[in-house]
C-alpha cells in the first residue's frame, strides 16, 4: 500500500483530502471531533518532514452554493489547538487567494480550503475543478475514508494530476487494513452485528457477511420485517412491506450456510416514537396494534450478549433501537458494553462507523473495542466487494 511513509515531505505541499465533516452546534461549536483527531498523524508526519498542508474537506450538504451553516471556517480554532499551530484560511478553494496563499506556504505552515461542495463540480467528479485545486500542491495525499466510496473531484479525480505523487494518509491505510482483516483474516468464531432502519440498505452485506461468519445477529428497525416476514404481529413498527420475501430468503440461505442467524425475541414497545411515550416489554412477533418496538428487550440482550461474549472477530454496524432517546438507548448501550468485554477478553472488535461509532462515542467506549471506522457507507461498499473510486485512484 502507497502510504506517506514512502516520500519525505520536506519543502514540499501536500494537497491533503480530509475528512471534516464533523457536527456542529447552532453555535456553530465542534460536538464530535473524532474525524478530525484521525487525520492529525498524517498531518504532523508531513509537518514533522518539513512539508506544508493544504487541507480540504466537505461539511454538510449544502445546495445552493456558499452558507454559512458550512463554512469550515467554523473549524479553524478548534484545528489550530488540535495542532499547536495556527491554521490558515482560504474562504475559497480554488479562488487565486487559494491560489496565492498556498504558494506562499512556509514548511510547517497549513492551510484550511473552504468547502469543497460549495461547488457543484465537487460532486459531479468535474476534471477542471479537480485540476484547479491540483494546482494547489506538489503532492497528494488522501486521508479521508469517509467518502473514499464516491467519485468527487477531490477523492477520484484530483489524483490523476499528481501520477507518480500521489499517497494513501495514515487514517486511509488504517481503516483499509482493518476492514480486509475482518475480511480475510477473522479469527472464528465470527459475529457481525447488524442494525438500523433497513434491510435494503444491507442486504448486500449481509449476503457477503453469510459466506463469511459463524453468527449472524440482527437488531434495530430492520429485525421488525424480519418478523412480519415470519407471521409475526408488529404493530405500528417499522417494517420495508416489499422485503418480506427477501427477509425469508435470508433466513433460508443462513440455514443453509450453517449461520446461526439470531433475530430479537422481544422489544421495549412504546405508543408514540418520544421519549415521553408509554412503554412495555412485549414479544417481537406479538406487539399491540398501535404500538411499535423502538429498542430489543431484556431476553434478546441476554441471547446476544452470550453470543458475542464467545465470539473472537465481531464487526457491528448498526444501532439496537432509537439510541439517541434515552428510553431507548439500553439495547445498544448492553450491545456495546458486550463488545467491549468480548475485546478486553481478546475479540478483535470492528465498529463499522455510521449510528454504530455515534453509539459507541456516547457511551464513551470508543477507546475501549479494536478499532471505529470513520466512514459508514465506505466501509459497506469495501465489505461488500466493491471497489471504492478513492482508493483505486491511488493505486492506479
């Protein structure tokens, strides 16, 4: 793997994709910067050679053009303490102040670009953007796993400008020899953990993860149409009415694979999606007619608890329930404490970013499992086979 362990970045410009989308208060402060402490080694490797950094990264969605509410400005305080530095900053990214200031770079010195997709080239992979901002260094590098599965100006495109200089980040490689050794190298027994809202978003994960584990668990929103797909009663839940064949199919090949394919047995149901709701214990295939489950019961935490407890790989992506409303939260929150006594009793835990690195930063056991991916869909899309458009421009 091409990392930055591989040139010395003395006098020159490394042209670095982050990854800096992190949340933001209505004040505009930081509320979660893990994203922006896991570019910070390829960051002080480059500083520490004697090179500069010209940084860019997305933030938001933003539609038409420059806001406020996704200015990286927003950030340049907090990365100035994080670095010990001050950081510098373009309200433009390829404007010729960019242009200007990046030229004028001293080693050691670094500079924030403001958000990418306050262009719409950005998204659209658009060459002359990409060869703009490649303009701006003598060197890429890409850090910036989070949206290596898209193929933007600034993770597919720009590398093509740079041939013979162009580098994965400390964080790129990281995430991408973790993933291939839950992929290739899983010690047995191995567990994946699914959650979240939709089958359809997983299936097909879960279809590659059938080959692969020996225990298959499924929780959140998504166990709802798994059991209407088996007759059950469920209320008001959520449930995807065109997956109920596909959600019997699953359950066939798991069987037929040998996966022990656990599903809830009961939820913590509730009258109302709030965390004022009435609620009650019930089972997952019998909820009352308007209500609807929300987070896995006590038995289920007890069944997956044992499961993940004797478990040696576990990969976990996706919540149990509504973990952000405290009435809610206890199905994920026994999820994440049996992860992490599985890896303090030597499992090898993969956290698969998304809902599930939210859950397990709230609970404030981030530090506590082997390891939390910073990009949700990317992880996905490199689990299931595909070739992410950030990393194969790097490799080409």
């Amino acid at each position: 793997m091409k990392t930055i362990d591989f040139l010395n970045f003395s006098g020159k410009r490394a042209l670095v994709r982050v990854d800096f989308n992190v949340p933001l208060d209505d004040k505009f402060n930081i509320t979660d910067d893990n994203r922006m402490q896991g570019a910070l080694p390829t960051i002080e490797k480059i500083l520490n050679d004697g090179g500069s950094v010209i940084l860019m990264s997305h933030l938001g969605r933003p539609k038409d053009g420059p806001s406020e509410k996704y200015s990286l400005k927003h950030l340049v305080k907090h990365l100035s303490f994080l670095l010990n530095r001050d950081v510098q900053f373009a309200d433009d990214c390829i404007s010729e102040d960019a242009m200007k200031k990046s030229k004028a770079l001293k080693p050691g010195e670094v500079l924030l670009l403001e958000n990418l997709r306050f262009y719409k080239e950005e998204e659209k992979g658009d060459e002359i953007f990409a060869q703009k901002l490649a303009q701006l260094g003598d060197v890429y590098v890409n850090d910036a796993f989070g949206t290596a599965h898209r193929a933007h100006a600034s993770t597919a495109i720009v590398a093509k400008f740079f041939p013979d200089a162009k580098y994965f980040g400390y964080l790129m490689a990281s995430e991408l020899a973790n993933a291939e050794k839950i992929l290739h190298h899983a010690e047995k027994p191995f567990t994946a953990i699914m959650g979240g809202a939709k089958v359809s978003d997983k299936i097909e994960l879960i279809e590659k993860l059938l080959e692969k584990v020996d225990n298959l668990i499924i929780g959140g929103g998504m166990a709802y149409t798994f059991a209407k797909a088996q007759g059950g009663r469920i209320g008001k839940s959520l449930v995807e009415e065109d997956k109920l064949d596909l959600a019997n199919n699953l359950i066939s090949k798991a069987k037929e694979k040998g996966v022990n394919l656990i599903l809830p047995v009961d939820s913590v149901i509730a009258d109302a999606f709030s965390n004022d709701a009435n609620t009650e214990i019930a089972p997952n295939n019998n909820i009352k007619e308007s209500w609807m489950g929300l987070d896995i019961g006590p038995e289920s935490i007890k069944r997956f608890g044992d499961i993940i407890g004797n478990s040696k790989t576990i990969l976990w992506n996706g919540p149990m329930g509504v973990f952000e409303m405290k009435k809610f939260e206890s199905g994920t929150k026994a999820i994440a404490e049996a992860v992490v006594k599985a890896t303090k009793n030597g499992a090898f835990s993969l956290i698969g970013g998304g809902d599930s690195a939210a859950a397990v930063s709230k609970f404030g056991f981030s530090d506590d499992v082997s390891y939390v991916s910073t990009g949700g869909g990317a992880l996905l899309e490199y689990m299931e086979g595909k070739e992410l458009p950030g990393v194969k421009a790097i490799n080409s």
